[in-house]
C-alpha cells in the first residue's frame, strides 16, 4: 500500500468503471476512492462488526495532508469510544432507490415500475455509487445530456431528488446536488382532439378491436393510460369502475353508464381477466397500443375540456379526473358520491357523442 501523498493522489488515473480505492499505508482507515470523474477521501473502519465509513471531502479540495490529519483526529475519536456515534457508508444509489421504492404510501405499483425503469435507463452508471459521490457537477453534466428530452431530464433529475433527499431522512448527507441544476422550463403539451369526427374514423380503421376500444375507453371517461391497461374485469362493475390504487396513492371509483358497458362489450369473451388482453406482453395486458397523432393523454384532455364546455363545473371535472383538490374543503371535507358524479359523466359523454355525429 502506497502512502497517499499530494503528488501520489494528483497522478491516479481515474477508474475506467465502478470505483477504485487505495488504502494509506501509515494511516489506518484512510482511503481515496477513484472513481470515473472524482476522488474522494474516507476514513473506514470496522466497530462492532459494522463498517464506519465517514466522508472527509473530495480532492483536491481536500489536501492529502488535511485528508491525513482529520483521519488521524476520526482515529483517535474511535479509539476513545467515539466512533459508535459515527456515519456508516453512505448507501448506494440502487440501494436508496429501492428503499425509497418501499414505502407503503408510494402511489401505485406502475409508478414504482416506471420510476425505478426510468432511473436504471438513465443513470445506469450511478446505481452502484454512494449517494455522497455524486457531485453537483454530475447532475448538471447529466442534465444538459438529456437536453434532447427535456421533460424526461427534468423528471429523472427531480426522481433522483427525492430519493436523495428520502435518504438524508437516516443518513449525514450534504445537500441534494441537484440544488445546481437549471431545469428546462415546463411547458405542458395541452393539445386536444379537434376534430373528434376524424378521430372516430382513425379509430374506425384500426384492425385491432383491442386497441380501437381501447382508445374509445379513454375518451369515453378520462382515465389515465396505465390505468386502462392495467384493468381488469373484476375492477368493471355495474355502475362504476373501481381503481384500488392510482397515481396519487389511493383508490378511486369513476361512475359508468351503459355506454361504457356497450364499448366494453366487444371484449368480454377474450379473457376472464384482463380487459386489453396481450398474449405477447410478459404482464398479460397490452401496454403499446398502435400509435395514433392523438395521443393517450390529449384523449384525457379531451374528456375534461368537452365536459367543461358542456356545463360541468370545473372541480367537478377535476374530481373525475381523480384530481386532488386544491382547496383544503374539497381536500379534508368534500367527498361527492357516485350518484352525484354520474349526472356530469352523462353530460360529458352525451356532448363527446353529439360531437362525434355532428
């Protein structure tokens, strides 16, 4: 083992993948890890069969020499008893997610899914670095990467946000590294089906009735995509459709009609389970449909839009669309039945119908 000077630690290469350390050899528990695009100290030791793994700061910020003499000082701390209060290593950034991903009142188990596919696609190579080697610079660097998309690099960002600030809950973390980003700006898509006889004659010629009714279903009663996919016929009653658990962590039940019944119709004899059956998707339920210029959610935007020129208050369509409220009344208090909801769901339909003939 070298002894980890000025001069020794400037002329590491940094590591070609994962991390490399490199241990002191006058000072026990003094190690640099090397990694892709930064170095930085640790003082590690083992008390009570744990690893103590503390953070003393990047170099060359942090000189060899300070690197050494706070070592020194973590030491002498241990020795006296001290070290049992110290900061076990920081957890990895799979680590954290998964624990992040395990909290019960996490939404529904399709934004886990998403979340977690997202984060392994566009951060594969951080996973396995602790949370506290992951620098502001990075972020940004990542951040300007996925430019091309700027609302994915704004959601994975703000995804990894939340699992590192999740993490400082339990762990001596600086703050999030994200604080040096500039995000891009927001700007919601917002369009509509314009022309809504056109879009009866797109879904008229799909040759796949899965996916015509599909479509129909989701403007037929503004559901979110995932949503519809992931239905089941137990989840279809008579007089709604029961969701036991959404993106915004709870259930939901949106009232129905026999319209809805009627577009449903077609696929009833193809699975007892499933509504959109796929034989070819490991989850046993269709999740691409055939691409259309009218995307899932201009239909959800539809849905709104149409009911609220049709006469329905607005916080009515809000509750149709299982949105939150935003005042504490409608959040805490207000909670209109299934009755009082369908007479909106019928004037939403019945104008989306007048739409489509006329």
């Amino acid at each position: 083992m070298p002894k980890l000077t000025e001069t020794f630690s400037n002329k590491l290469p940094h590591a070609k993948a994962g991390t490399d350390k490199y241990w002191d050899a006058e000072i026990k528990g003094l190690v640099l890890f090397v990694g892709k695009r930064s170095k930085t100290w640790y003082f590690q030791k083992d008390v009570g069969g744990q690893t103590k793994r503390i953070l003393i700061g990047r170099f060359p910020i942090i000189s060899a020499q300070a690197a050494r003499q706070t070592a020194l000082g973590f030491a002498l701390e241990m020795g006296r008893g001290a070290g049992k209060a110290a900061q076990i290593g920081a957890p990895t950034l799979e680590a954290a997610m998964e624990v992040y991903l395990a909290r019960p009142k996490l939404r529904s188990e399709t934004n886990k899914v998403g979340m977690r596919a997202q984060l392994t696609l566009h951060l594969k190579d951080w996973m396995r670095l602790p949370l506290d080697e992951i620098s502001k610079a990075m972020t940004v660097r990542r951040h300007h990467d996925m430019a091309g998309s700027p609302s994915a690099a704004n959601h994975v960002l703000r995804s990894f946000r939340a699992i590192y600030n999740h993490a400082r809950r339990t762990c001596d973390l600086p703050e999030c590294p994200t604080m040096a980003i500039e995000w891009f700006e927001d700007k919601p898509d917002g369009r509509i089906i314009e022309n809504l006889k056109h879009w009866r004659k797109t879904i008229d010629d799909l040759p796949n009735p899965i996916h015509r009714v599909f479509y129909e279903l989701l403007l037929f009663t503004g559901l979110r995509k995932t949503e519809v996919f992931t239905l089941k016929w137990e989840q279809v009653l008579e007089d709604r459709i029961h969701l036991p658990m959404t993106k915004n962590g709870r259930s939901f039940d949106l009232p129905i009609s026999q319209l809805h019944h009627e577009i449903l119709a077609p696929l009833r004899p193809l699975s007892s389970d499933w509504v959109f059956p796929s034989p070819k998707s490991e989850t046993g339920h269709i999740t691409r449909p055939v691409r259309l210029k009218y995307n899932p959610h201009m239909h959800r935007r539809t849905f709104a839009t149409v009911a609220m020129e049709a006469g329905v208050l607005e916080e009515i369509v809000g509750r149709l669309l299982n949105h939150t409220p935003l005042s504490i009344t409608g959040q805490r208090y207000t909670r209109p039945s299934l009755d009082a909801l369908r007479p909106s769901m019928e004037i939403a339909c019945a104008e989306l119908l007048n739409r489509i003939d006329n």
